[in-house]
C-alpha cells in the first residue's frame, strides 16, 4: 500500500465577508514531491470570486484521469510491444447535475494523440490497448465518472 498526500492551505483575505460568502476562493496547494501550485474554485462555480489562472479541483481531476491513462497506455503499448515517441491528450470534463443542488464531473472524454517510433498498431489493436489501460488505470478504479477515449 502506498500512501499518497497533498497539502491545501486558505485564508481569509483582509476586507473579505466570509458570513456573506464574499471571499476569494484562491488557495495553495503543495504535493509531497515539493511542488506548489495556485489553486481555486471553477469561475464556473464561484465567478468573481475564483482565481480563473489557478488550477481548480475539476480540471485536476480530468488532468489526473488523463496522465493515469498515459502512463498506463504507455506501460501496456510497451509489453506489447510497441514503441512512443510522444503522447499528447486534450482531455475535456464535463460537471452536469446529478441531482437538485448536486453536481458532478459525469464524463471525461480524452483525446490522445499519439506519435509512434515505428510501426504503430491497427485500429482494433489500439482501442484494445487502450481499454487495457483503462483498466489498470488507479485513478479511473477510483471514481465512477465516465471516462471515454475518443
């Protein structure tokens, strides 16, 4: 088993009402690798109040669901015994209601782009290997979101 941790670190601006939810939302996030990101609700969400050039939990999530099924493409194109060059995704996310006062990220559609060394593999191959990677995927085992790769 492996433990796996993040740090997220929020204060109260000075002027700010956090009774009247008239606050910013931007925040802080360190990983235990030492990097440190700006963080913030979706502009979608909170409007004037989101950082719109900081990351928020959201696009982090679809950017996890991408670079899990990477990295796990990349595995199982290699035991197959294919080669990459480069591997280029546009993910996209989609939050949408769930229910009254509920929402949720529903379906993450990724859109990789790939640039074999040598032969790449036949069309029938290529959806297998990625349904493959799905699979293994740790992130797409973790949430009941819909991911496709199209």
């Amino acid at each position: 088993m492996a433990l796996h941790s993040a740090e997220v670190d929020w204060a109260l601006g000075a002027g700010e009402d956090f009774a009247a939810g008239r606050y910013g939302r931007a925040h802080t996030l360190r990983f235990d690798g030492g990097i440190t990101l700006p963080g913030s609700a979706s502009p979608h969400v909170v409007g004037k109040w989101a950082d719109p050039a900081a990351v928020d939990p959201e696009e982090m999530l679809v950017a996890a669901l991408s670079a899990c099924h990477m990295l796990s493409f990349l595995h199982v194109a290699r035991l197959a015994g294919f080669s990459v060059r480069a591997y280029r995704d546009r993910a996209e996310g989609t939050l949408a209601a769930i229910a009254p006062d509920r929402q949720a990220v529903t379906r993450v559609v990724l859109h990789p782009a790939i640039d074999w060394a040598g032969e790449a593999p036949e069309a029938e191959k290529l959806a297998a290997l990625h349904h493959a990677a799905h699979e293994t995927c740790f992130i797409a085992n973790s949430v009941r979101t819909e991911v496709i790769v199209a």
